[in-house]
C-alpha cells in the first residue's frame, strides 16, 4: 500500500529485495523508537495534572505512537521509496 499510494513507487521487479530489506529495517527502528519513548515517558515523567498511571500510560503510549509514525513516513520517504 505505501508503495503504490503513498509514495507511488515504480521499482523494478529485481530491486524488491532490497526494497523489503530497508523496509523492514525502517520499521524496526521505529518499533524500537516507540518502545523507548514509552519506557522514558512512563518511567522519567510524572503523571501530570493528577492523572492516573494507567492514563497515563496511554497517553505515553499514543505520544509513542506518533513519534515512531513520523519516523516511519519520514524513513520510507527518504530510505526506501525515494524518487
């Protein structure tokens, strides 16, 4: 999908390996990016205004998420599908 959508890439049928390759390393990066700022925010931030620590490890949790959701586009747009 982000191949032909997103970025609308046209590789060659040869070059799919190597595209999976970085692909997968790309994503891995951010799946570890994600666990990182989840563990720092949990564990170095105080819950603020009072909020419970389940709350606020969700907010922990969609604060990763972004974070790693800007690395993904940002390394798929430069690494893997650039022009």
């Amino acid at each position: 999908m982000n191949k032909r959508w997103t970025f609308q890439d046209r590789t060659k049928e040869e070059q799919e390996s190597v595209k999976f390759s970085e692909f997968f390393i790309i994503s891995v990066i951010g799946l570890v990016i994600n666990g990182l700022v989840l563990t720092g925010i949990t564990t170095y931030i105080p819950a603020l205004f009072g909020l419970s620590a389940v709350l606020w490890a969700n907010i922990a949790k969609l604060m990763a998420t972004g974070f790693s959701l800007i690395w993904n586009f940002i390394g798929y747009k430069f690494f893997v599908f650039k022009s």
